[in-house]
C-alpha cells in the first residue's frame, strides 16, 4: 500500500481553549464520501478486517471501551469548559449531548 507523500496536504491545525483534549482540532480539506483518499479507504478495510476476526464478545467489549473513552473525553471537555460544575452536572450534560446528538 503507498500513501501519499503527505496524506494530510491542506489540512489546517486550529487550536482551540475549549477542545476536551487541549490538543486542537484537525481540519481537512472538505471533500466528498466517493472522494475518499486511498488510504483512509486502506485503513478502513484494514480496520474492518481486524473486527471480522474478534468474537462477538470481542466486538462487545471493544464497543463497550471506546463508548467509555468517548464518554470521559466529553465528560472532559465539559469539566474544562464549565470548572464551576458539580460531577452531577457533568455527567447530566454528558448525558444530554449523547441523547440529542445527531449523524449527517
């Protein structure tokens, strides 16, 4: 598998004080679903190679992790943005951005 010289070409770093992880945010070039680079192409059929061979407790356990990841870098986020907030607020405020969040 080649990958390009630079996978990330006109992608811009923007850092910003309210990121759950104060490390910035990646913008890449917009671009279109039936666009996609050839190597985020490679690493998703990679990825999904990988999960075909797990059990489906591994599948379980794996989904279980990162919805547990997710959850601390958001609960992370929000401690960050609002210091003032009691663990019962955050984990109130966690709990509404996954119950109203949206996909597209």
């Amino acid at each position: 598998m080649d990958l390009p010289a630079d996978p990330l070409r006109g992608a811009t770093r923007v850092f910003n004080l309210h990121s759950c992880t104060g490390a910035g945010i990646l913008h890449a070039p917009a671009m279109s679903a039936s666009a996609e680079p050839d190597h985020e192409r490679a690493a998703h059929e990679h990825q999904m190679a990988i999960y075909r061979t797990m059990s489906p407790q591994q599948r379980l356990q794996q989904a279980l992790r990162m919805n547990r990841s997710m959850r601390a870098l958001m609960a992370a986020g929000f401690r960050d943005r609002h210091p003032s907030w009691s663990e019962s607020d955050v984990r109130r405020a966690v709990a509404e951005r996954i119950l109203h969040a949206r996909t597209g």
